[in-house]
C-alpha cells in the first residue's frame, strides 16, 4: 500500500484499496489540500486539481500578483492573517504581540506503519504493513518554530488519521492560542452535517441539517467530551443513506473540550476541522520544548452511512481499544445500582450475586456506595477505603465470597471526583479545581479533583491500587458525574492557568495508562453520568463504555442507534433492567429489553431476587441465548436497517465476517391496528448462500433475504381480551440467520 510521491511541485497520494488522499505543496511552501474520496488511479501530476486564479479575492500573497490567495485555494493546515478569512488550523501569540505565523515545507518523511502519539490516545499498527505514515516538516523562519503534520493511512478501511507537532525552536516563548488536529478544505458544499447531540439518558441521538454559508458546528467545552455532542460529524451528500452514497465522518480521539466544524465560504467551499476547543485554551510554548495535538480519524464511504460506521467499528475495535480484553468474550454482567443505589449490605449483595450466578451471570459489579460513610451522594468521594459498616469483613471477605460462587467481581470507582465531607478535602482543599476567590459551584454535591497535578494523579493511583491488589477484582467500572465550572488550579502558574482543560484530560489518561499497564487483567468500563464521555480517547484506555443510564428498551432503540454510527457493539455497554423503568416509567416487556439488550455488551442492572420464577427461567433462557451468539455480536459486522429517529420501527443486524451466521433485531414502538404487510430487508449476507432462518420452515437465499426481504412475524390483530404479553406496544423480533 504506498504513499506515492511526485516531485515538483511535490505531490503526495496516500492510496488505500478504495480511497485516495492527495496533497501537494503550494508556491509559498505551504501544504495544500487536493483530492480526498473514493480511491484514484496514481498518475504523475494532480496540478490541475490546484484551484485559484479564476475567481477573485480580497487579498493576493505576492506584490504585482492577482493570482494566488488563499482564500481561494484548498489548504492542509491554514494559519492565521495571511489572505485567507476563514478560521484557521492554527493561531499563535508571540512575545512581541504576533499572531501571524507562516509555515513552509522543509522536508517529508514516509514510514511504514503508524509513530505513537506520547501520552495520547491513538490508533496504532501492529504489524508495519497495515498502514503508511506521511510526515511533513515545514518551518516558519519568523518564530522558528516547527510544524509537523502527520498522515496515516490504514489499508483496511482507508481511515486517514491526522495529528500535528509543534517545537518552538525560537529563542522566546509561544503561546498556542488554537491547534487543531485536521482540517480538509472541500471544493464544494454540498453536504448535509450529520450529529450525535443529545442529554443526560437521551445521547447520541442523530441530527442532520444541510450546510449553508458561515460556520456550523459541535462542541463542548465542558471539560469532557460529553453527552450535549459526541466528538464527530460527517459529511454526507443529499442522497446518501444507510448503504450507498458518499460520506465523510470525522471522530476525535479525546475525552475532553472539542470544536467541530465546517465553514462554508462565499465560493461554496466546505473547510471542516476537528480539534482541541480553542475557547478559553492556551499553552504556552517554552524554547525547545513541543506540544502534540490530539488525533482525528476521518472515514471516507462510498456505502453509506454503514460504510462508514463498518470502518470505524473495525479500526476502533481492533486497533484503538487494546489490552487484554480487546478481543476477549466480555462476560455477562450484574450491577447492583439499580437494585439497591446506596442502600446494601454484604448480604444482599451476596444475595443478588448468588441469584445472578444461578442464571447465568458471570460478573457481579458493586456499584457507588461502598466507600467512606456514602449513603447518599453528599459524601465520601476521594476516600477510597472500604465501608465497613456496610461490608464488615472487607473489599476481599466480598469478593472472594462472590469468585467462590464462581463469578468473577466488579467494582464502581468514581476517581477524578471529591466530596467536601471527605478526609481527603480537609487533608488537600487545594486539590479540587477552583478560581481564586470564587465560588465552589457543585455537580450532585461533588468537587472535581485538579488532574493537571501530578500529586493528585499519583495519590489516585496508590489509593485505587491498594483496593484492587487487596481483593480478586476483574473489572472496574470508572465513573465521572459531572462537568468542569471555576476552572482554576492552584497548581499551574498564573500564565498557565487555560492549560487546565487539556492538562486535566492528560492527568486522566495517565491515570488509566498506569493502572491499565499496572492491572492488565482487569476490563475497564468507561461511565460518565451513563454516557457522557463515550468517545474514542477512553476507548483506547477501557475497551467497553456504558452507553447511557437510560436503560428503557425504546429509548435504547435511538441511543443504541446513534451510538452505532462510530462506536462498535464490543463497545456499548447493555443491560436489562427492571420495570417501570427507572429513568421514564415505561413497561416493556423482558423478551423486548432483552433483545435490545443482545446488541451491545449485554448485561442486568435490577434485582432478581425480586423476580417472579417465570421471569427468572426467561432470564435464563436470555443469558444461554447471548452466550451463544456473543462473539458474532463483539466480533461481527453491523448493519443498520430502520433507523427509529422519525420512524415507528427500528432494524439491525450483526454478521459474522464469513456471512455464514447473523442476528437480526426488528422493533416496533407502537402497536398498529391492522397494518399492511410487512418485510424486513436484511443486508451484508451472501447473495448466492442458503440460510435457515428462526422460526421459518423455508429455507432462502441471501439474495432473496436481502432484495425481496424476510416476512415479518405477523402482529396482533382482533379483539383478545387477555392481558398484556409480547404484543401490542414495544415488541421485538429476533432472528437468528444460518447459513446452510
Ligand atoms: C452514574 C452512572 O452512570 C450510574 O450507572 C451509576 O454508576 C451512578 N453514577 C452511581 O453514582
């Protein structure tokens, strides 16, 4: 798989089996963008591709030239004040007042596989051939300082990720004012922006609007990545949809502040970005010292909206996540939250786990209350020592009791957090994050602890280590519940004071680095208020991530849905809970919340020592099921069929790579009085294959399951008088497909 170079001008074409991403140098040694999209064939020259002198501009770089302006022409990296208007890659303050900077090629690099990113989290190789690197040196000879500009392309899936370096090599100080981490200008406009926005239990739900001219975009600057707005759009022309047309997503791998965006300028050109928020950022450069930004990961389809979402699962699943449980069958889990919140002891836990064990369950977790004096959430965060007026004999009394049942043992962190009734405030009140003489605003009573201090993190670390080498823990589920406000640190100097935000999200990324090099056996679980900060940063650190606390079996339908488009099932914590459901009332049915549930890392968050003995045996039956297709479902391809946003129905499918196995889920929201027939269009399965299909005493062809479709089980119609069972509102249909 090369990165074919051409020679003056200078041509770089990074090629995949189906995409093509071409860059060249311009005249005033700045890189300049070309082409990116499906694969082209290499040929000695893309100069004409080099837009400019056509159309007119407010300003020309060179004296006695009405040729060449950046406003016009289509750039990798723009930077700030020279001829182009539209919001720049990078902005720097000097020491004398400057923000106008200038970076010209020096030199490239090409290397085999993918350099690792210090301290952040990335993709990566594992064997040099899956992807090529391009690296581009430029240098601005007015600060000195270096530029570089690094481009991998994965074979694969064709993902082209993008970071930059800089190094002040000046004799005085910088000050990065905006750094972001790709930026693509398009020739045209013609794109709807397609979101992942939404709210404490309603995440990931997706938005769409058609691009029009000036800026529109998504961000947080919350201190996490958040659930208001994921870290990723894409780009998707008007008649794409799930399986065909053009798209162009952009992801951010990092957890914390995040600009997104397209601007659409007066010539229909689309620059869109993705980086680290420039508001209230500021890192100050020292002579000799770098700053990395973070890592985008752009995806082009010509497939659709799956096309993308089938490149993104693959890479961030095999080659985001890492560790031990990348690719291990993630066990079946119970959390006690639900059942109990704060309310428990030894034994009803053992209770809980003991029941859970006899259907099946194989990891009991211990969620939020075991620590401290915390009945309630006004108290105990930041003392990581065991409750022992709640567990008398001890974090290792309670696990060894749970691993003797033959279950493995989970445990509930909440980290960055503190409260003020702690022993740990009145021992460090300088520790949480704060602005001098302010208030201390609360998020659910808690304080947020300064992870830009070293001390803090390092504390973290021994605390959380102590309980985990104590007992036999293999699984931690690390929480965070609430966002950044008075954001100061005693820690930092005056004139560092906005490198909190990005400083903070290092400190966590440090954190989880050592423990997870520390505890390799243990699967982290990322949370954040349910899923607030799902996103491809802590991918890299807790290979699963609980996706929302709104477990309801049709809201999970949307969030479930939304969280797709980047994020793969291996990914998306699951589970059933009980009924009315906790977060909106509602009442499925177990068969509907279970097979919702199957298409994620599956999972119960209720008592079942309250259910009733046929709901136990359902249970059962459930769990059997999973463990059976569970790694078709962790390992397999995803497709998404219905989308439920606008619609009363919702369809998915996973297959297995060899497409001899699927499942397919069908939801339906509401019950409708006699409707028309209906069929099922599956996808992704081998046109001329046999397959057996539950339930169906027909055999059918792939072909025919994918074009003609799959008859639906029909619905209820008539005029029972009978009680509410698996008809009616909020139904399911679960197929297993075999090939034969
Ligand atoms: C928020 C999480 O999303 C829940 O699952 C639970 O762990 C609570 N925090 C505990 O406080």
């Amino acid at each position: 798989m090369p990165i074919f170079v051409n020679q003056e001008p200078l041509e770089f074409h990074l090629q995949s089996e189906n995409v093509s991403y071409i860059l060249t140098i311009l005249e005033n040694g700045q890189p300049g963008h070309l082409y990116y999209g499906k694969k082209l064939t290499h040929r000695e020259s893309f100069q004409h591709f080099v837009r400019g002198g056509e159309r007119g501009a407010t300003a020309y770089l060179n004296e006695g030239d009405m040729n060449f302006s950046l406003e016009l022409v289509q750039q990798e990296f723009p930077s700030f004040g020279t001829t182009d208007f539209r919001e720049p890659a990078i902005h720097i303050l000097q020491e004398n007042g400057s923000r106008i900077s200038g970076f010209e090629y020096v030199k490239h690099d090409t290397v085999k596989g993918k350099p690792k990113l210090e301290g952040l989290p990335a993709t990566y190789t594992e064997d040099e051939s899956e992807a090529s690197t391009l690296i581009l040196t430029l240098h601005d000879p007015v600060t000195d300082a270096e530029l570089m500009l690094f481009y991998t392309i994965f074979e694969d899936t064709g993902a082209v990720t993008r970071s930059a370096k800089v190094l002040n090599n000046g004799a005085e100080p910088l000050r990065i004012k905006r750094f972001m981490s790709a930026s693509v200008d398009f020739p045209d406009a013609d794109f709807d922006m397609v979101q992942l926005s939404g709210a404490w239990v309603r995440e990931r739900h997706v938005h769409s609007r058609r691009l029009v001219p000036g800026i529109q975009r998504v961000s947080s600057t919350r201190g996490t990545s958040s659930s208001q707005q994921n870290p990723f759009f894409a780009m998707v022309r008007p008649d794409t949809n799930e399986h065909t047309g053009d798209v162009y997503g952009f992801s951010f791998v990092y957890s914390g502040n995040f600009l997104a965006q397209v601007e659409v300028d007066h010539y229909d050109s689309a620059r869109a970005m993705i980086g680290l928020h420039p508001f209230d950022f500021e890192w100050k450069l020292e002579t000799g010292e770098s700053f990395q930004s973070p890592e985008a990961v752009l995806v082009y389809s010509s497939e659709g909206m799956n096309g993308m979402s089938r490149a993104y699962h693959d890479l961030y699943r095999k080659r985001l996540a890492r560790g031990e449980w990348r690719d291990r069958e993630r066990p079946v889990l119970i959390n006690n939250w639900e059942a109990t919140y704060f309310d428990f002891n030894e034994e009803k836990i053992l209770e809980i786990a003991r029941s859970a064990h006899e259907c099946g369950v194989e990891l009991f977790v211990l969620d939020d209350g075991w620590f401290g004096r915390r009945d309630d959430d006004t108290t105990s965060l930041g003392d990581w020592v065991v409750d022992e007026r709640k567990l008398p004999g001890g974090m290792k009394q309670l696990a060894e009791n749970v691993t003797d049942l033959g279950m493995q043992f989970g445990l509930w962190f909440e980290p960055e957090m503190i409260s003020k009734e702690s022993r740990l405030f009145k021992e460090h009140p300088e520790w949480v994050i704060q602005a001098p003489d302010r208030r201390l605003s609360h998020g659910r009573n808690q304080y947020v602890l300064d992870f830009s201090n070293r001390e803090v993190v390092d504390h973290l670390f021994s605390q959380m280590a102590a309980v985990l080498e104590d007992a036999p823990i293999s699984y931690v589920k690390w929480d965070m519940n609430r966002n950044i406000t008075e954001a100061g640190s005693a820690w930092l100097p005056r004139d560092r004071q906005q490198e909190l935000w990005h400083r903070y999200i290092l400190g966590v990324y440090e954190l989880y680095e050592r423990l997870t090099a520390r505890f390799p056996h243990i699967l982290f679980e990322s949370c954040a208020s349910g899923g607030a900060r799902f996103d491809p940063g802590m991918l890299y650190y807790a290979p699963q991530a609980w996706t929302s606390d709104n477990t309801d079996a049709v809201e999970r339908l949307k969030i479930q849905y939304g969280t797709s488009f980047v994020y793969p099932l291996s990914s998306m914590g699951a589970h059933v809970s009980a009924v009315p459901n906790h977060q909106v009332k509602r009442v499925t049915s177990l068969k509907t919340r279970g097979d919702t549930a199957f298409f994620g890392m599956f999972g119960y968050e209720l008592d079942v020592t309250k259910m009733s003995e046929t709901d136990r045996e359902q249970v059962k039956k459930q769990i059997r099921f999973y463990k059976n297709y569970r790694s078709l479902i962790q390992k397999g391809v995803f497709t998404r069929l219905i989308s439920p946003f606008g619609s009363n129905e919702t369809a998915w499918m996973v297959t297995s790579k060899d497409k001899s196995t699927a499942l397919a889920g069908y939801y339906q929201v509401l019950g409708e009085p006699n409707p028309g027939f209906k069929k099922l269009k599956l996808a992704g399965l081998d046109p001329d294959r046999k397959y057996k299909v539950s339930g169906k005493s027909l055999f059918y062809y792939g072909d025919e399951l994918m074009h003609a479709g799959l008859d639906l089980e029909e619905p209820y119609i008539g005029t029972d008088t009978g009680g509410i069972q698996d008809s009616g509102d909020f139904t399911s249909q679960l197929y297993v497909i075999e090939a034969v």
